[in-house]
C-alpha cells in the first residue's frame, strides 16, 4: 500500500481512538440531533435477498448496526471498524439487549476490528453493505469499493451515507462556518481535541460532490449508482447495486 494511504489510516484510527469517548454526545449535539434521522434513512434502503447479512463497514459506536438489527428482525450484522475503541464503545450499548445481539447463542450484531481496503471477508458473503459517515475516511476509496464488490452478492446494495457540500449558497455559508469555527471550538470545549474537529471539517470539504462519488462508483464496477439529498443537501445517501439478478425487486 502506499506509505501515505497507510499513515492516513493510521492517523485516523489514532483519532477516533481518542474521540471514542465523546463520540455519540457531540453526534448528536452537533448534529442536533438529525444524524438519528439520517441513519434511519440510511436503514430503509437496506435491502436483503440470499445470505440476510450485511455489512455494517466503519461502524463505530454501531448506531447504524443496531439500527438495522432493530427493524430487521432476520437480518444478522457484521460491524467492521478499523478502530477498537469505537467498536468497544459501541458494545457497551449492546450488552444485556437481546433484541440487539445479547444473546449468547447467536448475536446478532458481530463486531470485527478491521480495515475496509482489506476485508477479512469471503466473496459474495452478504448481501448489503452500508457505511455511515465513514467512506470520507477511507483512502483511496477506490480499495474499499473494490472489497465491497467482493463480498457483496449478485444484485447487493452498497448504501453510503455522507455529508455533502449544502447547495444553497446562503446556505453553504453558513455551513463553512459550522465546519471551520463552531465543529473546532465545541469538539475542544468537549474532547479536548480540536484537530480532531478539524480534520472532520476538512474531510468533508475535501469530499467530492454526488455525481463525481457516483461516477466513481461507477468506475468501479458498480452497475448502477445514484444519489438522494437530505437536509439541503447537507447529507447525502449514495446507492450502488452490483450487477445480478437475484435481488428481488
Ligand atoms: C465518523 S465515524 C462513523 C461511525 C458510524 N458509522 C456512525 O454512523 O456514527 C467513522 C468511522 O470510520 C472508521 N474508519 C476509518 N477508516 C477506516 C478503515 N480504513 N476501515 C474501517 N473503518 C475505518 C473510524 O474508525 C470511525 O469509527
């Protein structure tokens, strides 16, 4: 792999290693509460046809894995994350909830400290693979969609949810402004790490719009791609299916 990619993972592994703890409170807070909503968005367009498996990649605290597992009562989740802590922290909501993978004899949610450009993953082994918030992080995308593709059944989904640029102008300035003071300045306030803030901001400003990231998707080998905006655009679900006919329609 190239010595930058490598040190990009490593350096953001270390990141959310150290926000683990703060987490879910500053999600929500400064989100104000809208990243619930999107996730369940995100969760609708899951879709199962063989294996009634998906795969929930960069899952963090597993908000979008219990989300899935809450509503999908035969569906089972695999939660990769490249950082430990964050999947921990996710555990900890877990235990003692049957419903959400308690049970000893068959949980439902695994978690699995992983990278998404290497997946420890057979071929074709689920048939959805979602990540929240999580694909920005990843470099180069490209490896991760290639392991998507891999595993993913004939006719399986890859749901993306992630923030977007805003596509109103008065808008967008006031999200730049979000991004750059206000994200910085609370995530010091609150976990002491304003690089980590910064970093977020950057991320997504670096982030291409939806029809580059649908292109690139496409790119890859994905049969078809497309994009659906939410809260102005602030974030977007991308979906992309994978060639093949087994998936009911
Ligand atoms: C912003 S958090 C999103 C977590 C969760 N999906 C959510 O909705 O809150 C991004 C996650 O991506 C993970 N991540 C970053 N690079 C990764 C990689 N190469 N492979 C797997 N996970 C990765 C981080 O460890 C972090 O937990």
């Amino acid at each position: 792999m190239n010595p930058d990619h490598k040190d990009h993972g490593r350096r953001v592994v270390g990141l959310f290693g150290r926000i683990a703890p703060w987490y879910d409170f500053l999600n929500h807070f400064l989100s104000l509460g809208c990243d619930v909503v999107w996730r369940k968005r995100l969760r609708r367009c899951v879709r199962v046809h063989r294996t009634n498996r998906v795969l929930d990649l960069a899952a963090g605290t597993l908000d979008v894995s219990r989300e899935i597992v809450r509503h999908m009562p035969d569906v089972d989740v695999v939660a990769m994350d490249f950082s430990e802590p964050m999947l921990r922290r996710g555990q900890r909501k877990i235990r003692g909830k049957g419903e959400e993978g308690g049970s000893l004899s068959r949980p439902r949610i695994q978690p699995v400290v992983a990278d998404g450009r290497a997946l420890p993953a057979r071929d074709e082994c689920v048939d959805c693979v979602t990540i929240a918030f999580g694909i920005r992080n990843i470099r180069p995308r490209e490896a991760a969609y290639r392991e998507v593709l891999r595993v993913l059944t004939p006719g399986g989904r890859f749901c993306i949810l992630e923030f977007g640029a805003g596509r109103q102008k008065i808008l967008r300035g006031f999200y730049n402004l979000y991004l750059h003071r206000v994200l910085p300045l609370i995530g010091r306030i609150f976990s002491g790490d304003p690089q980590a803030y910064r970093y977020l901001a950057e991320s997504i400003q670096e982030f291409p719009d939806a029809g580059t990231l649908c292109g690139e998707l496409l790119q890859a080998g994905f049969a078809r791609a497309y994009s659906v905006p939410m809260t102005f655009g602030i974030v977007q679900l991308h979906i992309a299916e994978k060639a093949g006919t087994e998936r009911e329609v």
